[in-house]
C-alpha cells in the first residue's frame, strides 16, 4: 500500500473514530470534572493530542484504548493545574447551573445529578474506575489497558470503589 | 436510595452528551488540524532497513546468521590485528574487569565477555604468567619471568602488580594494564618459528622477551 493510501486509511479511521467515540470520551471527562466546558476542551484536546500522536508516523493499536488514556492523563494534568481547586469552590453551584445548561433530555435530570454526588465523594482514584466501568461501561481489561495496571489491579479497584459507593449512600439515605 | 439500584442508575449517564453543535464544532477544529498536520512518512528504523536490504536475499537467513557469528567470534577470539613492522599477529583476549575497560574502547563486544576474577585467572594461567612489577625509586620495570617459552596460539597471562596503568609491549604492540589488573592475550605470528617476542616495559626496552615456539 502507497504512503497516500495509507495516510488516507489512517485519515478516515480517526474520523470514524471521532465519531464512535466523541460522546464517551466527552462523557468520561465531564464525569471526572463536572464542568461541561471543561469536559468539551479536554474532549477536543483528546481527539488533538491523538491525532498528533498519529501524524508524527506512530501506531496506535487499539484507538479506543489509546483515546481514553489521553483524556485520562490531559484529566490528570488538569487538575495537576490546579483548576480543580477553583472547580471545588462553586461545585455545588457548578452542578446546579450546568446541569440546566444541558441538552433537554438532562434537563431536571435528578439522576444524574445524584451519580455525580456519589461519585464526587470517592477518592479520584476509584471514581476513575467507576467511571470507566459503570458509566463508559469498559470492560476490566480495557481499564486495565488504559491506566496502565493488570486486570486484576482494576477488579480490586472496583470492588473497593463499589463497597465504598455502597456505603455513601447507605449513610446518606439513612440520614435523610 | 437502595444500593443495589447504583448501576441501574449509572445507565442515566448514557444522556450525558455532547451538543449536536458543539460536536460538530470540534469536528471542524479537527478538520482544520488534520489539514495542518498532516501524517508524516514513516521513518525507516534500522529494523526496516536491515528487512528491505537483507530480508530478501535468502529464506535461510544468512545475515543473521553471519553477524550471530561475528559477534561469536568477537566474544570468543577476540580481535585479529596485523602489526606491519614486525609481521607478527597476536590474537588478544581480554578477560577481567581490569582488563576488559582497557580494550573496550575500540571492542565493544569484549565488554560482554565473562570476566574472570583475578584468582581465578592466576589459578587458570599459573604456568604462563608474566608479571610486571615497577620499583617505585627507579622506575624499573622488573619482569617475572624475564625469558619464558610458550608454544605459538598459547594464552598466557600479563599481571600488572603496580598501583599505577603501565604500558607494555609485545613486539611493539601496546597493551595498558590497569592498577592490579591482568590481560590475557593469545600468542601467535606469521614470522618463521621459533620467533622472539620482545617484551618493553614502562618505558623500558627489551625488558624481557618470549621464545615462540612451533
């Protein structure tokens, strides 16, 4: 196969790709930031970084993989930035006023704002895996793949996360 | 709220979206970049080099083959080198730590050779040992034995038994010997048998000297 060839092929893959996975990479962010500008930026910068990584002549083997462990680091480096200090500040307002800004189906969505409640008291490190597994529903081994850790690392993770979310809201709800 | 509902209530996420327009913004964005950045040609590692050049010469894959038995050969028999004043080839070893930095500079590959501790080398090579040994107030280089005879492609041992590098020279080939250290090297010649080898040592000319023999 030709060089053109090839760089079409890969052209029209990463658009496929963007397509496929826009709306659960933008997912992902928005429910480790809770801000859905934030999200959107660190959406568009996943799909930017990726294509870069692929303009430069390097493989990507699994693009699914590899998308959301861009979005994971760019995650990472932003609250390394520190902005997710100021993002603390106006949560409880942020979560309110954001919710309302989304599309109509979000729209008094009590549901969600509830996930995000729950999850906001888990550690970021087993929200991380929450999230990837119940709500970008990966599997253990594609969790595995993106941060990095075996497989079995990622179960124990999920457990633990799962016993601590069991509990959160077991404290709440008997509370209230 | 009952635990075990959570996941159930998970699946409310799926509606987490992005806008149709907002979606379709970023999509422009990349576009753009995408016409900016366009994929780079691939650049030829040395994998692909070696494949395109070589891959297709022979399914029995003699280049491997070959530089397997190069690098062998370096490991095992060193490096051949022909000094033309004298037409004498001597076939160098190097072993020990010592000895091993000292050739490492232009033969690389010795580096991974076994090194040999020095007992271990002085129990190996105690019949065929030369050592060297300096007095420090007149920077004589006294050689231990001064004449020796050994049979041409033999091993034999040169032991330095100074606290400093010297120098020493084999028919006019150099051979540095760190503090303490040793080098073993492998007699051989191209000059008619029986041929002696002279040995210089720090300086010093005629120091002592091999008999080669057939």
């Amino acid at each position: 196969m030709s060089d053109v060839t090839s760089n079409t092929q890969q052209e029209q893959d990463f658009k496929n790709a963007y397509q496929q996975y826009v709306d659960a990479i933008y997912r992902h962010c928005y429910f480790r930031v809770y801000n859905k500008d934030l999200a959107e930026d660190l959406t568009q910068e996943t799909f930017i970084k990726t294509w870069k990584y692929i303009a430069e002549g390097k493989e990507i083997k699994n693009i699914k993989a590899f998308l959301y462990r861009v979005a994971v680091n760019l995650i990472i480096d932003n609250s390394r930035k520190k902005i997710a200090l100021v993002l603390d500040e106006v949560k409880e307002k942020e979560v309110s006023v954001r919710l309302h800004s989304m599309e109509s189906t979000m729209i008094d969505s009590f549901e969600i704002k509830e996930i995000i409640q729950t999850l906001d008291e888990l550690p970021d490190k087993y929200r991380e895996v929450i999230v990837m597994r119940y709500i970008n529903q990966l599997s253990p081994p594609e969790i595995a793949d993106i941060l990095g850790i075996s497989t079995n690392a990622v179960s124990v993770k999920i457990n633990y996360a799962m016993k601590k979310l069991r509990e959160i809201i077991k404290i709440k709800y008997h509370e209230s | 709220m009952n635990p075990e509902a959570l996941e159930k209530l998970f699946r409310e996420a799926d509606n987490v979206k992005l806008d149709k327009e907002k979606k379709d913004a970023i999509h422009q964005e990349l576009l753009k970049f995408i016409e900016k950045h366009p994929v780079q040609p691939k650049r030829k590692s040395w994998r692909n080099w070696y494949s395109s050049y070589f891959g297709n010469i022979t399914g029995l894959k003699t280049p491997t083959f070959a530089l397997s038995g190069i690098l062998l050969f370096l490991l095992i028999g060193g490096v051949i080198t022909v000094d033309a004043q004298f037409g004498f080839i001597q076939n160098s070893i190097a072993e020990g730590v010592a000895a091993v930095k000292t050739v490492a500079k232009n033969t690389s590959v010795i580096v991974s050779s076994p090194a040999l501790s020095y007992n271990s080398a002085v129990k190996k090579y105690q019949d065929r040992r030369i050592q060297f040994s300096v007095n420090p107030m007149t920077q004589y280089c006294s050689v231990t034995p001064p004449n020796s005879v050994f049979k041409k492609g033999i091993a034999i041992m040169l032991d330095n038994r100074n606290d400093k590098q010297i120098a020493v020279k084999l028919d006019g080939r150099s051979y540095f010997i760190k503090p303490y250290g040793f080098k073993v090297i492998t007699l051989t010649t191209s000059a008619t048998l029986p041929h002696t080898i002279k040995i210089d040592c720090h300086g010093g000319k005629n120091n002592a000297s091999i008999l080669l023999q057939p």
